[in-house]
C-alpha cells in the first residue's frame, strides 16, 4: 500500500493548513499544522483518510487515533475536538475527506444485496484502510489532473470509495444514514434539529418524538451515537458557537453567553473554560494573538 500512499501524498501536496477544496464535489484536503481552534468543531458526516502524520479526535469521553494505516467514518454530526500531529520523521500532517451525502449512499445501496441485522452503533469509529480503498481515492484524486473528467468520473470514483467502505466494518454506519427507519437516521433528525436550535430550551420529551422514540430509548440511542446525552451535545454545540462568536471580535461574554442561551454567564464562563481549558475573555485572547503571529493563512 506504500506506493499507493506515495502517490495519494503527491497528488494532495498543495493542500494548506486549512480545509482545501479539490475542485471534485464532496473532496477536500489539508496540510500541516492545524490550528487547535479549528480542530474544535461540528463535524458533518464524512470519511477521513490520513495520509501522512497522524490526528486523535476527542468526542464525549472516547479518543480514537488514527494514521496512515487507518480511516475513519462520521456518520452523524459530531461536536469533537481534535489535535493532528506529524510523523515520525517530521513530514507535515496530510489527509484528505469525502462529506458523505446520505442520497449518494442511499443510491448506491439499492444496488447492493440487504445485510443481516446488525445491532446498533456508535456513529464514529476508526478502521483499518485497504488496498482496494486506496485504490479508489487515487483514482479520485488524479481528477484534480484532469479537471474536465469531474463531471463525468468523480460520481463513479466516489460510489468506488462508498462501496470499499461499505464492504468493511464501516458498513453499519453508512448504511444507517441512508436508511430512515434505522434508529441511527432517526438520531440524526434530532442532531439537525439541536443544530439549529442551539439556543432554545432543549426538551428530551419533543427530541424523543422527532426520532419517533419514546424518551428512554431516545437517550439510550443518542448516547451511544455520539457519546454524549442530548444535553451535554446542546453544550458542546453552545460553546463552539460561542467561540466563534468570540474570535469575531467587539463582543463581550456576557453577551455572547445569552446569545448561545446560556441564562447565567457565571455558569457558561464555567463551562467554557472546562471544555476550552481557559475562561471565553482569555481563550480569545490567546486565538487573537495565534493568529497575528501566524499572518496570512495558505
């Protein structure tokens, strides 16, 4: 698998220290040291593949670690915070995702057999990469060779990469996303609902009945697909949010704390700094100064 990764390295070197898109739908890249603060986000679905270097991802209570001899697949949107590393010989970080459109997977899905049941699971986890697999990401990246084949070739390579994760222990988790009677879409729906309500009261009872579940088996669900309970997701997603709002300047946390719902900012100061590991004045503080020491991003 080694001269695939060489070649996988080659074709994903222009990538910068950001989320670097690729020009092929979906495909994204980035390079080098990552900004702690970034690393720290909702995550939306999509499968990573490490190609140099190596990242831990932190979500609840689990770290996974993953490198070039793994991938890793996030079926549901995920608070997480992260930290990427180098490799042993000092080479930068390099990786490249695909963002997984549930219509793409249901698509490809039709054309599969249906599997045995599986019982329900996490909606992240780290597995072993393939040849087969990286095979269909090189085939993927060389598009960016050869723009004018987008169109008619990264629908086919990206079926391709689907259906290598399908074939693997992966497969759960893809197909749940893309099947709306699974306890996993139904997850979901509460997911996108917290998203977008972040600042209003959350009530597990209205939640249970978005997934159509009653509110016991709800948290039980929810739990074990994001590792957190439905209230510990909402605080995850108000501070993040409310991060952002800090790095944006001219605002005070007070204020910013009543925006995201908090109704005590004694209380989301406390939280902040728990989660951030410093209070929201002097977290921002230390982002403002990274990043006029860093001066314009590639």
């Amino acid at each position: 698998m080694e001269q695939q990764l060489t070649e996988l390295r080659a074709l994903a070197a222009r990538a910068g220290n950001r989320k670097t898109e690729t020009g092929i739908p979906r495909v994204a890249m980035v390079q080098g040291q990552v900004p702690e603060h970034e690393l720290a986000a909702c995550y939306d679905p999509m499968v990573n593949l490490i190609l140099q270097g190596s990242k831990s991802m932190t979500v609840g209570d689990q770290t996974l670690h993953y490198d070039p001899a793994t991938y890793f697949v996030m079926s549901v949107d995920l608070p997480a915070v992260g930290a990427v590393h180098p490799s042993a010989s000092g080479t930068p970080y390099l990786a490249v995702s695909l963002t997984l459109d549930p219509q793409v997977v249901a698509t490809l899905l039709t054309d599969l057999p249906s599997p045995a049941a599986q019982a329900p699971m996490a909606g992240f986890s780290v597995a072993a990469v393939t040849p087969e697999l990286l095979d269909a990401w090189v085939r993927m990246l060389r598009l960016m060779e050869r723009p004018g084949d987008i169109p008619a070739l990264a629908p086919a390579y990206e079926r391709e990469i689907l259906y290598r994760v399908l074939q693997g222990p992966h497969a759960a988790l893809l197909r749940d996303i893309a099947t709306p009677s699974t306890a996993l879409a139904r997850i979901n729906l509460a997911i996108r609902w917290i998203r977008q309500h972040f600042a209003e009261p959350l009530r597990v009872e209205a939640l249970a009945a978005i997934a159509a579940m009653s509110p016991s088996a709800f948290h039980r669900h929810f739990k074990s697909a994001t590792a957190l309970s439905p209230v510990q997701f909402q605080k995850r997603i108000r501070l993040l949010q409310a991060r952002l709002l800090l790095v944006s300047g001219g605002v005070k946390a007070s204020d910013v704390a009543f925006d995201v719902g908090y109704e005590s900012a004694t209380q989301f100061s406390r939280e902040y700094a728990r989660f951030f590991g410093a209070p929201p004045a002097k977290d921002a503080a230390q982002i403002f100064r990274y990043l006029q020491q860093a001066g314009p991003r590639e």
